[in-house]
C-alpha cells in the first residue's frame, strides 16, 4: 500500500499489508502464563502455602523439561513457554498435600517425554498435563478428596445449599451483603432469591485443589482467552451447556431423585469444571479443524463429563473427561482428513475433466 506524505511528496511502502485474524501461539501461551499466573498468586494471598509450594515444585519439574528440550531440539522460545504453562497447569490439578518431590519429577517425566520425544511440536494429540496427573493419581490416590456429594444428596433438589449450611464449603464475611445486594436490585426483578454461600463458593471454595478453587478467576480468564478469538468458543460452550442440562435434567433420577432438579451450580463451581473449559478442553492439537467437528466434540465432552464427573466435586473426573476427549477428537480428525481428501480428488477430477474437453 502507497501513502503520499503531502509535505515530501515521497512515497511509503508498507511491506506489511495484511493482519492476522488470530493471535499468534506465543501471545496466547504468554496470556496463559500470565492467567495461570494470577491463580498462583491467590494460592499466596490466601496463605494456601503448601498449594504455592507444589506448584513450584511442577513448573521446575517442567523448567528441566523445557531446558531439555532446548539443548536437543533448539526449539522456539514459545515451545518453552508452553512446557512452563503445562508445568503450572499440573501443579494446580494437584492436591495441596501431594508430595512436592514426587510432583517435581512426575512433571518433569512427563513433560520430557511428551514434548522432546513423542511430540518435539506444540501440536500434539493429547494434552500432556492430563497425562501426569492421571499418573499422580494412579500411584498416590490417597492424596486426592473423595466426592463430597453423596447419593442421599444427589436426589436434593440444591444439594449445594446443603453442603454450604454443614460447613463443606465455606461462608465468607461479604458474602451476606453481596448477597442482599443482589437479591434485592437483581433477583428481585426475576422473582427469585439466591442463598447466601453462593459468592464464596464463586470466590473461593477452599478445595485441596486449587485449579477448582478461584471460579471467578477463572470466569474473567475465560472471558479474556475467548474475547479475540485465541480459541473456538464452540467447544467450551457446548461442553459446559451439555453438561449442565444433562445434570440439570437427569442427575437426580439416577439417585430416586426426581426429574428437572439436579444443580447445576455444584456442577459448574466444583470439579474444576470451568478450569477445564477454559485451559484444558482445547489445547493445541487436540480439537478438530472444522465447526461440525468442533460441534459433535463439544456435545460429546459434555456427554463425557456427565458420566464421569456426575455432579460434582469429583477429584479427577475433569482430567479423565478431557483425556477421553482428547482420544475422541482424534477419530474426528481422522474423519475430517478423509473428507478432505475425497473433496480434493473430487475437485481435481474436475478440473481435469475440464482440461481434457
């Protein structure tokens, strides 16, 4: 593109003339970092100590692991910033009390593994963080919370409001005025009320965990990472409405509950449900390429979820959800490159139908 200065008259050559209509790997990997980061600080501000503790332990684990993979493959500084990422991402699915020794040299095995010798790209089939903490689980799953939710709660219609009044969860001194605020100019207008315990439960739910603790950390993440199209919203969302209608609908019913009445909330607020929409369900390589490809994904990880997570606070339910996503996505794949295939031999055969004549 030229542009005429009016005072020089000379001419200026943009060498650059197009945009990109996404951001590019290493922008969304640092906006992860930076995200990932914030609910590592909050594991300081709440004096959650052992949590912060752990995951020093895995993003060092994941430093020797990018370090590594450096010295042997030269890779791009964003391969670096990806393995660091993964590293945080395995110390926040991990319980607070998981030993630090161990989670050091489970991230960095794995992350080597997975990144310097399986997949030496960003892209890979599965996502690695899930790996070590499926691997976390099966070698000390005595570490992890067991299901807070019983089948006897279950068939309540909000079996959160339940776990808020015994103490499961706790109350936090703001709660009460939020609440009446929210109430009153709010819920009013809808003729509804929502009981106190809610704002704390969005705050911070005090699980062992801390991947499912900051939910409305979590939510702005969200809001930010899907704000310029750094990914398909169409995966995330139709996971979480899936799942929420299929609890929302049928929970109870498997528990001598009644239809219609499953909570929802408990489902999303618990688990790490809103984590995993936001940072897990859509790592790079893991996800189709096409829009009805991301769509029977999306239907199918809510399907996945519902079954595996149940209604909530499930300790590992999200991380075999998503690795049993990550397995599907790739028949769809597959699917979708033989597709491709026959559309371009299609095209081919036409264009040298129109030769010959």
């Amino acid at each position: 593109m030229d542009i005429k200065n009016k005072k020089t008259k000379t001419k200026i050559l943009f060498i650059k003339p197009f945009i990109y209509k996404r951001p590019s790997i290493s922008s969304v990997i640092i906006r992860f970092l930076i995200l990932l980061s914030v609910q590592v600080l909050m594991l300081l501000f709440t004096k959650s100590y052992s949590a912060f503790a752990l995951v020093i332990s895995t993003v060092l684990g994941a430093a020797c692991a990018a370090s590594i993979n450096y010295l042997i493959h030269h890779t791009q500084p964003y391969h670096i910033m990806s393995i660091i990422t993964q590293g945080i991402l395995i110390g926040l699915l991990l319980p607070e009390n998981y030993p630090p020794v161990v989670a050091f040299f489970l991230s960095l095995i794995t992350l080597f593994i997975t990144r310097s010798i399986i997949f030496k790209s960003i892209n890979s089939w599965i996502n690695a963080s899930v790996i070590a903490v499926i691997i976390a689980w099966l070698i000390g799953s005595s570490y992890f919370p067991p299901y807070q939710i019983s089948s006897d709660l279950i068939s309540l219609r909000n079996s959160s409001v339940y776990l808020i009044q015994n103490g499961t969860f706790p109350v936090y001194s703001f709660d009460t005025s939020i609440t009446s605020f929210l109430n009153s100019h709010i819920f009013e207008l809808f003729k509804v009320s929502v009981p106190e315990g809610y704002i704390s439960l969005l705050w911070d739910n005090h699980s062992i965990i801390p991947a499912f603790r900051f939910n409305i950390i979590t939510i702005i993440s969200s809001i930010i990472i899907f704000s310029d199209n750094s990914f398909s919203g169409i995966i995330p969302s139709l996971f979480l409405i899936v799942y929420g209608i299929l609890v929302r609908l049928f929970a109870p019913m498997f528990f001598q509950g009644y239809f219609n009445q499953g909570d929802i909330l408990l489902a999303m607020l618990t688990s790490g449900t809103l984590f995993c929409a936001t940072f897990l369900i859509q790592w790079y390589g893991t996800q189709p390429s096409t829009v009805g490809g991301k769509i029977i994904l999306g239907i199918s990880a809510g399907i996945i979820a519902f079954f595996v997570i149940g209604c909530g606070t499930s300790p590992v339910g999200i991380v075999y959800t998503v690795l049993i996503t990550n397995l599907l996505s790739i028949l769809i794949k597959a699917v979708e490159e033989k597709e491709n295939l026959i559309s371009t031999a299609h095209v081919i055969n036409k264009l040298a139908a129109k030769g010959d004549n």
